[in-house]
C-alpha cells in the first residue's frame, strides 16, 4: 500500500513556506508556465493539447448529452456553453446578481440533474453575499432550466449558515446519489471550531432531495441538535467529490491544513474528524492528534504529506486510456499536477504524479473516452487541456522493432 506515512510529520514545518508559496501563487507567474505537449506514464505517453482557451479561472466541468461542455468561471461568476468544435458562447444570462466572486469565493460546483434530457435543469453552487453587507458570504445552491443562452426557473435550494465575512474555505463541489438526491459539499468558512457543532452546515456533506427539502431517510432526521441536512461531518474543505460507478457511495478529496491532503469515502452519519484530527499540522504550526489516536472517528483511506490542494476528481472508466481503466484521477492545485491512484476495492495501491507547471482545479472525462482538465488560470490563459494516449505510428513501431533487434 503506497500511504505516505514515512516522514509524514518530518519536515512539514520546513515546508510551510515552499507549500504556500505553490498553493497562492499569484496568477501571473502561473499564466507564464509552458504546459508539456506529452506526459510519460507508466501507462505510455499521453498527448496534452489546449482544446479550449480564453477563459478566466474556470472552476467545473460537466457535458452536456449532446457533447457540449458547461463550463462555470470563480470570478467573476460567469457560465459558460463550449461548442463541440471549442466555441466559448457569451455568458449565460440568469444567473444570481450577488455571486460573492472573491479569494476562494465566486461560482463554483456544477451538476446535471439525472433527468437533464427531459427537464434541463442544471444545478449550481455560488458563493453568496448578503444584500446588506457584501462581504458576509457563504455557499449556495439553486438549479435553473438551461436554454440557449440563459437560465430561466432560477431557485435557491441550499443556503450554508452562518455566514462570515471571509473569503476562504467555501466547498461547493456537488454530486448526486443513485437515488436522485443531491450532495452539497461545504468547507468550514475556515471557522473550524465550528466544524464540530451539528446545528450548523460548515465542513458537512448535505443531502437534500432535488427540489431543496430534506430526505426522510437522512441519518439525523428528528435527532435533536443536528440540521436533519447532514449527511456526513467533520470536513475541513472538500476541493472534490464524485460518486463511484460501482458502490455508489461518494469518494470525496479534503483540503489539509500544513500537510493531511485526505481521500475519504463518505458513509452517511460519520464523522470524520476535522478539526480533532488529520495528519498535517495546523497553520500555527500547532500539532494535531493523529487520525490513529481517534477510532472514534472515521479515517481517509489516504493522505498527502506535503499537501497537493486536491481539486476535482474522477473515476475513470473510459477506452482512450485502456491501462487506468477503474482508477482515480486528481487534480492539484499547490502540486501543479494531476495525480493518478490505482485502486483496489477502497484502498489506494500507487500515486502516479503528472506534473503540467499550472494549478489544476477540476477533472473530467470526456463522452469520448479523454481526460479533461480545468488550469486555474485567468483569461486569456484559464484552459481545458485534453489527455490522450499517444498512438504509435509507423515511425514509432520502426524505431522500436530497431532497437529490439539491437537488443
């Protein structure tokens, strides 16, 4: 098993300034990066083109059934249609007028309803302000039925609480269940002290159906003290979550303080453990209690020492890539880098690191078996990169028959 427990607390310290200078670095020292044409993977190599530029910090991803991409924009809260052929429309118009759209804040997570075909509602998380105090935020959700050029039928279905004037820590990555009910994935507005406390939504998993009221089978429902919403809690800031082909449950990504990048795979009514536990170290440079030291509480099945900024996932299972069918695949934002994980059942047997020189915030794989990935960028440079394996060509196959017979 490839878990990074060696010198997972040696060196964490030593590492504070290297790690926030990758995670905040300003966007014009990333836009300047040269993205590699091709990766070598233990799989061959794989062809990295720009399938779509000119978008400005381009958040998630989601395609449409007839091939088109719906592209959200963090700032300054924008949606986007992306024409099979790279076309970029105009804003979709619709949209909430007070999209919080600052530091981590803006427009974010991105769902088709399960029956998109016939009812076209698509379902979107934005940081929101209040009317009265612009920089009191927290995440929201609404769903609107997707037209041409617009959003029409607009509703709020989740509104976090409380809110702080804050721009940090918003979650927003959204998925749905097998069983048609939506999950909403908050951060912890960085108050984690409140994590903790189940009356609230910061740092949880929120189950609601799909037109926003709460599940009858939700595992606090009627149990006093908790928001019956919760699903699972103690999340510090889910940078991604999606749901597993097979299992159906939800496999989420957290975002470590100093080190503790987590994996978790989520069981409803569990709790797992921020702030009381993770294997990193508190931005102070305080220790925090090993997840071993607490059975209690539920543990990732795999960490990250030092942190990569885990942002978006996907499970693959796709032809394009034959050799990472049915593994995972992670974007980095402090890495730089998209990190493939081969599995087995629920444990991770090997990290394989892709390094592209720019901060990764979403990944998806694409109806034609491509991997695609969201850099996190401001326009002109913010791009969908599509990953393709490398066929080899007649030149390729000669130089290689060659050297077998030198061989």
């Amino acid at each position: 098993m490839a878990l990074n427990f060696s010198g997972m607390r040696a060196g964490l310290v030593l590492a504070v300034f290297l790690w926030a200078s990758a995670a905040f670095l300003p966007a014009a020292h990333a836009d300047e990066a040269e993205i590699p044409e091709s990766l070598f993977t233990s799989v061959g190599h794989l062809k990295v083109e720009t399938a779509v530029d000119g978008l400005n910090y381009p958040w998630s991803l989601v395609f449409l059934p007839d091939g088109e991409m719906l592209v959200s924009e963090k700032h300054p809260g924008r949606l986007r249609r992306i024409s099979k052929t790279g076309k970029i429309s105009p804003p979709i118009k619709g949209l909430p007028e007070n999209i919080y759209a600052k530091g981590n804040g803006g427009l974010q997570g991105l769902a088709l309803d399960p029956d998109f075909k016939t009812n076209k509602y698509v379902y979107f998380a934005f940081a929101e302000h209040d009317e009265d105090n612009p920089e009191n935020a927290a995440i929201s959700v609404a769903r609107g039925k997707l037209g041409k050029d617009r959003l029409t039928d607009v509703e709020i279905l989740f509104r976090q609480g409380p809110r702080f004037e804050d721009d940090r820590e918003f979650g927003g990555r959204l998925a749905f269940l097998p069983d048609g009910t939506l999950l909403v994935m908050t951060g912890d507005r960085y108050q984690h002290e409140l994590v903790q406390d189940t009356s609230n939504t910061l740092g949880k998993v929120i189950r609601i159906n799909r037109d926003g009221s709460v599940p009858d089978d939700n595992p606090f429902v009627g149990k006093k003290g908790y928001d019956p919403r919760i699903y699972s809690l103690g999340h510090r800031n889910i940078g991604g979550g999606i749901i597993h082909p097979k299992t159906g449950k939800l496999w989420i990504e957290e975002f470590g303080p100093i080190g503790g990048d987590e994996i978790n795979v989520v069981e409803p009514g569990k709790n797992y453990g921020w702030p009381l536990a993770n294997w990193g170290v508190h931005y102070t440079r305080e220790d925090i209690p090993d997840p071993t030291t607490r059975p209690d509480l539920a543990a990732p099945i795999y960490f990250w020492n030092p942190s990569i900024s885990p942002s978006g996932m996907v499970f693959y299972t796709g032809d394009e890539i034959p050799g990472w069918k049915n593994s995972l695949v992670v974007g980095g934002l402090a890495s730089q880098s998209a990190t493939h994980l081969t599995l087995k059942g629920e444990r991770v047997i090997s990290d394989e690191r892709m390094d592209f020189g720019v901060r990764i915030r979403d990944v998806a794989q694409g109806p034609d078996g491509a991997l695609y990935l969201l850099t996190d960028q401001r326009a002109p440079d913010g791009r969908i990169l599509r990953l393709t394996l490398e066929k080899p060509t007649a030149e390729t196959k000669a130089a290689s028959t060659l050297e077998t017979t030198k061989q």
